[in-house]
C-alpha cells in the first residue's frame, strides 16, 4: 500500500506543493530535450538522406567542438576558430565520402552501420591523440553567447532559465525549420531523399552520389557543432558527451528515423520525461536512473508503435 | 597441395555430415588442441598466460555467444557488456552464500542466471526488428550496469562497490583467489571453453542453426515453412546469455579475480561486437581469431614501438589502439566483409592448389 | 465425376484490402485433390496475394479458407505449413547464406524432432536424425537432378537453378499443396520445359495438388487440369482451359487475339 502511494500518489503531490520546481523541472527538462533532438536531428539528416545509421555523430559533435576550443586555446579569435572548424567538418565529410562510402556503395545497410562503427573508433582516438583527454571549456561569450541567467519570481517561488539555454532552443528552432524546408522543397532535398531510397536508382537518374554525400555529411558535420557548442556551453566539452549521444536513440525511437519533427517531438519527450522521472521518481530506487531511463521509455513506446510517432510504416512484400 | 582433398571420398551420409569432414581439417584440429594443451603450458611464460592466454579464451567464449546471436540469427545485441556482468554478479552471490558447493557448478549456473535476464530483455526482440533491437539491448545494459552499482545486495554491500574472488579449490587444488596459479587456471578456463565451443559446433550444424540462418536470411520464407520465429530467437538470446554469462564469471573469478561495474560497461560490449564483426559473422572460428586480435592489437601496439627502439607513453598508445581498431574494422568491411574467417578459408582455398595460382 | 470430398481447398468470398487498397473482392474457388490449378491474369490482379491469404500470411478482411474440410478465417503461417501447405516466391526467398543442400534440409525443419539437449552433442539420436533426413533431401536432389550444386551456396546459383531449389525446399515439406508463384519466371525454353516435367512429376509421382501462377499461357494451357483467371481482385472465369481460352472476358482481359 505504502509502495503504490509512493509510486503513483506522492510524485504528483510534491509537484502540486511546489509549482516552481516543477517548472524548473520542466525547462531543465525541455533544454534538455532540445540538445537531444539537435542530436538525433544530425542522425535524422544522415540517415534520410543517404540510408546510413551514422553511429559517430556523437563523436563528431564532441570533435568539432574540440577542435574549436582547441583552436581558441591557441590562440586563435572565437569567430575565425568557428569558421575553421566548420571547414574541418567540411574536410571530414569530404574524408568520410572518399574512405568510407565510396568503398562501400550499394552494400547492406548493416555494413555501412559497422563502418561508422570503425569511424567512431578512429576519432575517438584521432581527438584523444590531438587535443587530449581533458574535459575543455567553452568560450561561450568570445562566441557572442549569452552567460548568466533570467529568474521569474512565479509561482511562488523562483525559477531560474539560463540565457544560453534560451539561446540553444531558439538555435535549434531555426535550424531545425531551416532543414525541414531544405528537404521538403530544394532541389537537392529531393535529390538526398532518393539517394536515401535506393543508391543504384538515384546513379542511374544522373543523382552524384559522392556529391550528395559530402553535403549530406557536412551538413551534419554543422548540425554536429552546433550541438557540441550548446552542450560545451553547459556542460564542458569532453569524451563523455560521446556516450550522452547514445541518448539520441531512444528519440529516434519516438520520433522515427526519418522525421525531421519527429527527431523534436521525441528529444522533448525523452528530455523531459527523464527530468521529471528522474527528480519526483528517481529517489525512490536510490537515484541516478537518468542513464536508463530514456531506453525505457522508448522501448514502452516501441511495444505498442514499432515504427515510432512519425516513422514509415515498413510493409513487408513476397 | 597439402589441402588437397582428392582421394577422400565419403561412402555414407554419416561421413558427408561430418563437422570435420576433411581430414586434413581433423589434423589441423589435432594440431590446435595439442598447442593449447600441451604447448602452451611448456612454452608460454606467465605473462602469455595469465595476461594473453586466459583472457583471449574468456572473450572468445563470449564472442561465440555473441555471433550465435549476431552472425546466426541476425539480432543485434549491444548488451553483451552486461550479460557478462550478470553471470559475474550471480556467481559471486552463489558462491559466497553457498561456498560449500563446487565452483564450477556455480560458473555453469551463473550461466544459466545471465540466460534468464537475457530471454527476459529478449522478449520484446520479437516486435521490433534491427536497429530497433539494438536499443532494447541498449537498454539492458545501462539498467543493468545501474543495478550492479545501486544493487548492495549484488556486491554484498562491501563499501568499495567491487567484487572480490576468495579461493575455490577443485580437487584439493586452488583455482580461484590469489593462491590460485595462472597455469591452472588456464587449464580449467580451456577445458571449459572447449567443451563450450564444441556444444556450439553442434549445435550451429544442426537443425537448430539451420533454422537460426533460415531466420536470420528469409524469416518469411521460414515462417511459411513452419518454423517458428518467437521460439527460435529466444533460444538465440538464451544461447548467447548464456555463453555470456559463464564469461563473465569466468572473467571474474579465474581472470581479474576481481571486478568493478565498470568492467562490464558499454566500451566492453561494443569490443566484443568488433570481436564478432572482424572475426567473420555466422563462423565460429571467426570468434576466436576477431577475439585474438582484438585482444592482442593493444599488446602489439604497446610494445612494438619500444621493440623499434621509440618510446611513446601508455595513453598514447590507446588513443593509437583506437585509430588502429577504427581503422581495422574499416578495412575488414570494404576489404572482406565477412572477417578474417573468410580469409582463412581463402587462405585454405590457395593451400588446396598451391603451388599452382589457380 | 468429383463429389465435395474431393475439395482440397475452398476459398469463399474471400475479400482483402490494404487500406484503401482493393487486392481481392469476394473471390470463391476451389481447389480438387491432385490437379493443377492455374490462376492467372494481368498484373495486379490479386494471385500474389491470393497465395498469401492461403499461405496465412495476410489476413483477409471478409470470407474464410477450408482446408481438408476445417474453415477457418485466420490461420497464422506457421499452422499452414504444419497442416501441409508448401509454397515457392515470386522473387526467390531461399536462404542465401545456406548451401542448396542446407536450404532443401531446412525444408524439414517441421519433421525434425530431436530436442535441443542432443542437438548440443549431436552423436547419438540428433545425427541418426540429420542422417535419416539427409537421405530424404538426397532422393529430392536427385529427382530434381541438382546434385552438382548441392553443396554450393545458393547465392552463387544462377537464377533458374535456385528456382529449382527453392522447388526442391518446399517439396521437402512433404505437402499436400504446393503453391508455385510465377516458378518459370525468367527462364528459357529449355528451364521451362525441365520445369514444367518437375511439376508434372511431383503431381503424378507424389499426387501432390498444386496451384500455379504463371504468365506463360503455353505452359498454363498444357499443364493446368483448371484454370481460374482474376482481374483487378475479381474472377472473371473458372473452368478448364478449353473454357477459359474461349470465354471472351478473359480475351479482352489478358489473352488477346491472334493477328
């Protein structure tokens, strides 16, 4: 009796009692959920756009970011390491192209899955060699980032919203809008969407793979920075984003491997369900549930919708 | 020439379904055994061991597991890590509440533990397919990794968090703990992955794999011929727990004999997906030779480089094991998809005419 | 003449959509014990999925399937194969990691009984079972005079040798049906004629019933005791071929006229 009081009657309880740190909570929860969806927007745009589950999106967001601390920390001025790291991501797309896909076009998907696999290996070890093992700080203000802190006094308490935190939702906002567009009504939108569909049917319409890829893969190269700098600015920049890039799969669950909105709608679930189960539940059982909770989530979802909110219903035809 | 198999002919079915149905393959086994059993304890140090040796054995078994999962039925798993931890946490709590009871018997019930957990997250394996799979055993393995930390009970509350191996005997003689010689446990660790290994043999030969590989290929097609997919991939899952599970408490009680959550993390079960991937899919020998050079790649990197007379520090030398594993699973894929298994049998395809090239 | 107790198989009204997708609407028919039924039409028309619904694949919305005498309206595959319904594909759904040898014994896998436990020694009761079936796979071997490629992996076959394995996979199942979907598909003269022997072969060898689609008319009309025609998901003619090579409905719809 005590244990079902405390599972499903107390949580809701201490939320009503203190309004402000459910709103707390809650942003903590939709930042969160933001720097998620950014995550698996990266993996979204990949795997639309040419078929491939890319496993090192994770670690290419933590190497662009290194790679622009690693720049500022030489020396280098904010603006002008952004400008080259975006080249850097530019120059490892054009890497992967060459390396990777290239060798491998027309295999399984498997196959190009395990690559990336090897390509994770290669820059984890790659950025270790380089800029060392050490956690980094972001230069968030060099970068025209806003620091510090807006506090409501609502609800009869406080709630505290950092700026940058307001500034990665809106960034994500635009990027996110931008790259819907992109797909949906350019030229090359159509041409990724086909290269996703069928390697050997977009050759034979004169599609340039290899150039559809460099651009597939440097877009998410950006994507990839531009989540490396929000979570950085929040958390320093180091290794161990690489395993919070896991995350993005359960949102890939929710949200489909394939939708845009989709990858939104599900980091904002997951970022936000796991706050909340983690602050009003996670006591309970001694804490620290944040590191599954997510994958439980996703997998309740995935016994009732296989195919995610948003993802293609796969018909299987003999 | 010396492959040749001109001259063997087989006079009955029972000879054809042979595992070993070459007679120089009989030798060559011979030979393995011979090496493992004998010529390994004459030769090796303790070094090669305690340190090469017995861990190489471990993760082999694991990797079998693994590929029975992976490279038979066509599940991905991404919790081995996990299940080995499993089989390692319920070997420490049986031996330690009932540490009258023979240490082996306990190594062959952890297994049967980890079996358990792993049909358990395998169960939902059955809606979802692919990728999807993959992040329930994803799930499997940060909730479980959590378990062995926040679970006191599991480390029976020792404050440290680890587990550590008092001494087993087996026939009067340690096998476990400090006094425990490297040669003998090398000895049970190989009697027990053999036997393991040839239960695996079989089992992929018969009807069992053939109905794995039916679903792993076509599991329409192998549906419409009657078999049934729920009960095939659970037993796949059970297999490879299982497997799993005798690793990992192998690992711990005759390896590190001791153990850390950390030790069967998320890294551990992505090596053990590189082992299977690099080793060849669907082949058990690929199992040993991905988990022979996985497990080697960071020795050889370690001390080649004093070897040649340069010197570079330890951390340098993961981050290069990093670039060269990253580096290697590339090859392999664009190279030889199907792992260094594949090459061997290549290998044994030039044998079989050299010295002529074709 | 044939009474009710000479029906295989019944199909009545059976009705399947795919959202809004009209496959098949209200189809009956019946198949007899030990002919050959052909079904045909233009593309499109319903046969694939026809063979599905039989096979317990899909599910059709309206009507049922009667099998030696029992109705039922949803049959899941497994249960069809364990009752006696064997079936080839349109594009070929063999085990392409597996050697032909390993394809046509995975065609046992329902008379395999040893159980796991002897599976894991395999010398004693599970090798004198892989032995007693690997006999059986010979004889469809050597019916199908596929012995050369026994041990090749069928990846490697061309395409109408793995037509003749996957064949040969489903007549190891020993059925009481066999459906053949589209099995000369992308052969020549020679492979059909080799192809149509087979299958006249296991229908007076082995008196096995069997329901063919196929797009060659020569073959249908010389093979088939009966012919059903569909088109868009609606029969438009049952009968034997004299009949059906006559009705003009099936000439405006698929046959055409000479020139």
């Amino acid at each position: 009796m005590g244990l079902l009081y405390q599972i499903f009657i107390d949580p809701f309880m201490q939320m009503g009692q203190a309004p402000d740190l459910l709103v707390q909570t809650l942003w903590e929860g939709l930042v969160g959920g933001v720097l998620y969806a950014l995550i698996a927007l990266g993996f979204v745009l990949i795997f639309k756009a040419s078929g491939v589950f890319n496993f090192a999106q994770g670690i290419m967001m933590v190497f662009a970011a290194l790679t622009l601390v690693g720049l500022y920390e030489k020396g280098v001025p904010a603006p002008l390491a952004l400008l080259l790291a975006i080249g850097v991501m530019y120059l490892l797309a054009l890497g992967v192209e060459r390396v990777v896909l290239r060798p491998l076009v027309n295999q399984p998907d498997i196959m190009l899955f395990m690559a990336t696999f090897g390509l994770t290996y290669i820059l984890i070890g790659a950025g270790q060699l380089v800029f060392g093992g050490d956690p980094k700080e972001m230069p968030v203000t060099a970068l025209g980032l806003p620091k510090g802190a807006i506090d409501l006094k609502i609800l009869g308490g406080l709630v505290s919203l950092q700026k940058i935190d307001i500034a990665a939702a809106i960034i994500a906002s635009i990027m996110v809008a931008g790259l819907a567009v992109f797909f949906q009504k350019t030229r090359i939108g159509r041409a990724l969407r086909a290269v996703a569909d069928d390697h050997q049917a977009a050759l034979s319409v004169g599609i340039s793979l290899n150039q559809i890829w460099v651009i597939v893969w440097f877009t998410a190269g950006i994507v990839a920075l531009a989540t490396g700098i929000m979570w950085g600015a929040r958390s320093d920049v180091s290794f161990a984003l690489q395993v919070i890039s896991l995350k993005a799969l359960p949102v890939l669950i929710l949200g489909g491997f394939t939708s845009v909105p989709g990858a939104i709608v599900g980091g904002l679930i997951i970022g936000i369900g796991e706050k909340l189960g983690e602050f009003y539940w996670g006591p309970l059982v001694g804490g620290g549930i944040e590191s599954w909770l997510a994958y439980a989530i996703a997998l309740a979802f995935l016994l009732f919708k296989p195919e995610g909110l948003f993802g293609e219903k796969i018909i299987e035809r003999i | 020439m010396f492959y040749r198999e001109v001259g063997q002919f087989k006079t009955s079915y029972a000879a054809d379904q042979a595992i070993f149905p070459i007679r120089q393959d009989r030798i060559g086994l011979a030979l393995i055994l011979a090496v493992a059993f004998i010529g390994i304890p004459l030769v090796g140090g303790e070094f090669m061991i305690a340190s090469v040796m017995i861990p190489f054995l471990v993760l082999a078994l694991a990797a079998i597991g693994l590929n029975i999962l992976i490279g038979y039925t066509g599940l991905i798993s991404l919790g081995t890590g996990a299940f080995m931890g499993v089989g390692a946490y319920a070997c420490y709590k049986l031996s330690t509440l009932f540490p009258q009871v023979n240490i082996i018997v306990w190594i062959i019930a952890s297994g049967l533990v980890s079996c358990a957990v792993g049909v358990l997250f395998g169960l939902p394996s059955l809606r979802i397919k692919g990728f999807y799979l993959a992040i329930a055993t994803l799930a499997a393995q940060f909730f479980l990794q959590w378990c062995f930390v926040r679970v006191g009970w599991l480390y029976n509350n020792n404050p440290s968090g680890a587990i550590e191996v008092p001494l087993h005997t087996l026939f009067g003689i340690p096998i476990t703990g400090a006094t425990a010689k490297p040669l003998t446990r090398y000895y049970v660790v190989l009697a027990i992955v053999v036997v393991m290994t040839w239960f695996a043999s079989n089992l992929v030969h018969g009807r069992i794999g053939r109905n794995w590989m039916a679903v792993r290929d076509m599991d329409i097609a192998a549906q419409l011929m009657g078999i049934r997919l729920l009960p095939a991939k659970l037993l796949a899952f059970a297999v490879s727990s299982f497997y799993a599970g005798v690793a990992g408490a192998l690992m711990v009680f005759l390896w590190l004999g001791a153990a850390e959550p950390e030790a069967f993390n998320i890294n551990e079960s992505f090596v053990l997906l590189f082992m299977v991937i690099i080793g060849g899919l669907g082949s058990l020998i690929g199992a040993f030779l991905g988990a022979a050079l996985i497990h080697i790649l960071p020795i050889i990197v370690r001390t080649t480089p004093g070897a040649l007379g340069l010197s570079i520090g330890s951390a340098t030398a993961e981050h290069l094991t990093y670039i060269i594993t990253g580096g290697l699973i590339l090859f392999f894929l664009i190279v030889e998809p199907h792992g260094l298994a594949r090459l061997w049998q290549i290998a044994k395809q030039k044998l079989r005419v050299w010295p002529f090239p074709y | 003449m044939s009474g009710a107790d000479d029906i295989l198989l019944k199909v009545d009204n059976v009705s399947l959509s795919f959202g809004g997708v009209r496959a098949i609407t209200d189809v009956s028919f019946d198949i007899r014990k030990g002919e050959i039924r052909a079904i045909i039409g233009p593309n499109g028309a319903g046969k694939t999925s026809m063979l599905n619904v039989i096979n317990g694949f899909y599910h059709p919305q309206n009507g049922s399937i009667s099998f030696h005498g029992q109705t039922r309206a949803r049959m899941k595959p497994y249960e069809a194969a364990s009752q006696g319904i064997a079936r080839t594909f349109q594009n070929v759904a063999l085990f392409k990691g597996m050697s032909t040898l390993d394809n046509i014994l995975a065609g046992r896998a329902l008379k395999m009984k040893s159980s796991f436990f002897w599976q894991m020694f395999r010398h004693g009761p599970a090798l004198a079972e892989e032995i007693e079936h690997r006999k059986f796979c010979e004889e469809i071997i050597d019916f199908l005079e596929i012995e050369h490629i026994r041990k090749a992996p069928v990846g490697t076959l061309p395409y109408g040798l793995q037509k003749r394995v996957e064949l040969g996979r489903a007549l190891a199942m020993e059925p009481t049906l066999l459906l053949l979907d589209e099995p000369m598909a992308g052969m020549n003269l020679e492979e059909k004629q080799d192809m149509s022997r087979f299958i006249i072969d296991v229908n007076q060898h082995f008196g096995t019933t069997i329901a063919l689609i196929e797009h060659d008319i020569g073959v249908v009309m010389d093979l088939s005791d009966r012919i059903v025609v569909l088109e868009y998901g609606h029969k438009i003619a049952d009968g034997n071929p004299e009949e059906v090579k006559s009705d003009q409905k099936v000439i405006d719809a698929y046959l055409g006229v000479a020139h």
